[in-house]
C-alpha cells in the first residue's frame, strides 16, 4: 500500500464512505478537466458508446479498488 490512500483512510475515520470520497474525486477532476479540456467534451459524443464504456469501466474499477484499499487494515 502507498500514500495515496492515506487520505481515503483520514475521510473513512471522519465518516466519509469510501465510495462518496471516490465520488467526490472523480466530480472534481470532471470540474477541472471542463476548464482545462473543453475541446474533449465537445468531442466526446463523436467518441460513441466504446467511450462511455471504458470511462464507466474505469471508475468502476477504480471504486472498487479504493474499497478493498480501505478494508485492506
């Protein structure tokens, strides 16, 4: 395990679930990615549905991984 998780664990103790603390994560990094790369969102429905897939397949995986990290003590 590295130090990126230790955040997650310091929102867990806090009261904050593993799932809304990714949750929170990935609606900031969409905030900062609509500023920074609005060309990509214009772009994104000529993308079709293979891009939808893998962004949802992603965050999936990610939550899961982020939970397992916090039931790994």
């Amino acid at each position: 395990m590295g130090l990126i998780w230790y955040p997650y664990r310091v929102l867990q103790d806090a009261g904050v679930s593993g799932a809304l603390a990714t949750l929170i994560t990935y609606l900031l990094a969409m905030l900062c990615g609509t500023f920074l790369l609005p060309r990509m969102w214009r772009e994104l429905p000529k993308a079709g549905w293979w891009a939808v897939l893998l962004v949802l397949s992603a965050g999936w995986s990610n939550l899961g991984y982020v939970l397992a990290m916090l039931l790994a003590r």
